[in-house]
C-alpha cells in the first residue's frame, strides 16, 4: 500500500537511496552547517564519523546541507539514533536514523514498540503530558491524540476524516495538540494562538483551528498576525489578549513541550494520530481501517 507524504518528505531516505545509486562527488567538507558537539558517551558514534557519513550520503547534491541535532541511545538497546535536520531549498526538514553497535550499518525506519501490550506505555505518556483542546467525553473509552501543524496542508485534508470519525464514534475523546514544524514559516505563530485560546476557551479552540485551516491558502509569514488575530476573534476570543500572551516565553515553552511530547512517541511528520497510544499516520491507511482501529480498540482496550 503506498503511503501518502506528509508535511515531512522523507529527504533523508531518498537522498540515502540516490547516494547508493550514485558515487558522490567530490565536495569539500564545509558542507555540513555548524552543528552541537554530541556528548560523549561509550557506544555512540562522533559527531565527525556522523558528518562524514552525512558527507558521503548528501555530497553528490550541492543543494543539501545538514545540521546534526542530537546523538542519544535510541529507544532499541544497541542502537544510537542520530537526529538530523537536512536543509534544502524547500527549507529545514528534520530526519533521523539509527547506526548499529559495532558501527557498521545505519538503519533507517520506525522502532516500534512490542510485546502483549505493545502500546501501553506511549498511551501512559501521552495522557501524562496532553493539554490541548479537547472533544468527546472525559470518561471514553478510547482517546485520540492529534499531533497536527496549523500550516501543514495535509493536516487540513485530514479533517474531515476525523470529523466523520468522531460523528459515527461517541465513545471517543479527541486532543489535539500542536507540532509546528520547522519548515513551516508561520505555523509556530498559529501554535501558540491556539494554545492560549485553549486557556481561555475550549469551544473557541476548536473554532480557532478550524477557522485557521480554512484561511490556510491566505496566510503568509508577513500577514500572519493580523490574519490570525482577526480568526481568533471570529471564534470568539479578544486577540489583542491572545496576541499578547501568544509572545510569552511560557507559551512558547508550552508549545515546544507539545513538540517533545510527540517526539517522544517518535511523531516526525503531521498528522499524525494516536489511538490510545497506537499510532497512526492518517492518509496512510483507509477511513473503514482507520474506524476498525477504534472499533477494535473499544472492544480491547491495552
């Protein structure tokens, strides 16, 4: 089945995929941007053998260049995941892979959870961190939680599978919460709108991310405050308050904790959804799937 993109193409598999095709050109090492140094830490690959690795995968294209975010033990014992941002004329776009103990082989693609409940844990930290808005009610058996980009186009095209979802599911409690991605040039602005409006109102969220979605076509990085504050006030919120707690330290704080919060049940594209804990990346399967899923998941909660 072939899966829909998402918001995040997946330049890093392609671009590893034409490097195996393809012997790289000569290119001098200055490609790579100026990247933290990695903690040391026995097991885990430097940041230098990284970089020439990225080097050899990227040098053929002289419109790639690449920032080397983090080097972390991943959640699999045995693997290092390294988390990149590869820069391209489309703008930043965060990847990531995993390279083996022996330091021999990179493996790209999802660690997923296993065992007899193999999403139980996700589901624990997810309702541990959740505050955006929410729809359905509090007690439901089964909890979606939206990770989703105000500015991310197939977010839009997503909703109204998740509204014929909710309409033919009462049993089902939905959260949304913001992942604005870095290449997306007004979506952390959008983010935090709506995280201030959930303080003041959560029918007015709602109303926001709606309105926001709909006007998505019109904004633009320069036009974004002054279309934002005018949908914040159709969905019945004071924008000269939203704008002004929108640029708070604490709320952008609050907006980058959601971002963690998906990064830490691996979301690296939107929309993503989880279904108490099991994730789904939606455009990726069919809607009467998708209503099994929670169907199933009603009739054997983990």
């Amino acid at each position: 089945m072939l899966r829909k993109l998402t918001c995040v193409s997946l330049v890093l598999i392609s671009s590893l995929l034409a490097g195996a095709q393809q012997k790289p050109a000569a290119k001098p090492a200055s490609t790579a941007t100026t990247a933290p140094k990695a903690k040391a830490s026995s097991g885990l690959p430097s940041e230098a053998t990284v970089n020439a690795f990225l080097q050899q995968t990227f040098g053929y294209n002289p419109q790639l260049s690449w920032r080397v975010q983090e080097i972390k033990p991943s959640a699999a014992q045995g693997l290092a995941e390294v988390d990149v941002v590869v820069v391209s004329p489309q703008g930043e776009q965060p990847n990531k892979f995993y390279v083996s103990a022996d330091g021999e082989h990179a493996l790209i693609g999802d660690i997923i959870p296993y065992g007899a409940h193999p999403f139980a844990a996700d589901f624990k930290r997810l309702k541990k961190g959740i505050d955006g808005p929410t729809r359905g009610p509090a007690d439901a058996p089964v909890v979606l939680v939206e990770f989703s980009d105000l500015q991310c186009p197939h977010c839009k095209e997503a909703q109204p599978t998740i509204e014929k979802l909710l309409s033919e599911e009462k049993n089902v409690r939905l959260v949304f919460q913001n992942f604005p991605l870095p290449m997306h040039n007004w979506a952390a602005r959008a983010a935090a709108y709506a995280d201030c409006i959930t303080r003041v109102s959560n029918d007015a969220a709602w109303k926001f991310i709606q309105g926001t979605y709909d006007a998505q076509a019109d904004l633009t990085e320069s036009n974004a405050d002054e279309k934002l504050n005018a949908i914040a006030d159709a969905a019945g919120a004071k924008s000269a308050d939203i704008a002004v707690c929108a640029a708070k330290s604490e709320t952008v704080g609050r907006v980058e904790r959601s971002v963690e919060l998906g990064r830490s049940v691996n979301v690296s594209s939107t929309p993503t959804i989880f279904i108490n804990g099991r994730s789904v990346s939606l455009g990726a399967i069919p809607y009467d799937s998708l209503k099994n899923l929670v169907d199933f998941t009603i009739q054997h909660p983990d």
